[in-house]
C-alpha cells in the first residue's frame, strides 16, 4: 500500500477512458492517474486499496491531533483514544506511545500510511496477546547444542 501526495504520477484524457479503458485501469491499479477533461475539473482514477490508505492515515492524523491538545501524560491520552494499551505493562505502554507517534510522523513525512497501520497492529495485536494470558507461562527454550541433532529434536532419557 503506497500513497504519493506528489500524485498523481501519470495524466490521461478522458477519451483514453473510451478508448484504452483497460490500459488506463491498469495504470491506476498501481498509482493515481489524473483524468483530464476539456469540458470540466480533473478527475483522479485510483484504486480502493489507495483510497482506503488514504481515509486511513487521515483519520490516525485526526485522532493524534486530538489526543496531542488534551492535557495530561502521553500515555493516559493515547489510552483515552485506544483503550487496549491498559492490557500493557507501565513500561510497555510508554514505548507503544512514542512508537506510534514516531511511525505516525515517519508515515506523515513518507507518504507512507503502511508504518503505522503496521506499527498501531502490531502493539494492538501484543497487548490482545497479554490480556489473552499468552506470554505469562515462561518460556523454555531448547538449546540447540543438546537438543538438536541434524536438524532434529532429539528427545532425553
């Protein structure tokens, strides 16, 4: 998912649409096209997937706007706009903070919306982890030396 606010990258008239539909489809399968017409404003062709990432980043801005004017710590304020960070520890709930606002300026200045969908999953996808009971068990971790021979799990007497 790719988003260009340099866009659109390719122009086409809107005798092209009659003409070379499915080449002018294909075009804006990839990137933006504008849609030049003689009797009217430009149109831009681009797909729903770029569409999507654009309504998606735009309401993350909306919503980190929002929670950059409210008064308090920016932890409290980022758990006000997305509640599963309570199911974080203390420590992890300061660093999800600062990464999503980091990946969200990255996003910002890239024109990338993908690093903080990615970035707001990920710690979404961590914290219904944790509250799931999941990575409260201690690990037991196979050293490889012992345990392995070949390739293979070798079990012990």
């Amino acid at each position: 998912m790719t988003l260009s606010y340099d866009l659109p990258v390719a122009t086409r008239r809107s005798s092209d649409l009659s003409k070379h539909s499915a080449e002018v489809f294909a075009e804006a399968e990839d990137h933006p096209v504008t849609v030049t017409r003689r009797d009217g404003e430009s149109l831009v062709l681009m797909s729903q997937r770029e569409a999507d990432a654009r309504a998606e980043l735009l309401q993350i801005a909306a919503s980190l706007i929002t929670v950059s004017l409210e008064d308090g710590p920016l932890t409290e304020r980022m758990a006000s706009l997305y509640p599963w960070i309570y199911a974080l520890s203390t420590e992890d709930r300061e660093r999800c903070a600062r990464d999503l606002i980091d990946a969200a300026r990255a996003s910002f200045s890239t024109h990338q919306p993908h690093m903080v969908v990615a970035k707001l999953t990920s710690w979404r996808e961590t914290a219904t982890a944790i509250a799931a009971g999941l990575g409260s068990q201690p690990v037991e971790w196979l050293e490889e030396d012992d345990d392995m021979v070949g390739g293979a799990l070798v079990e012990r007497p």
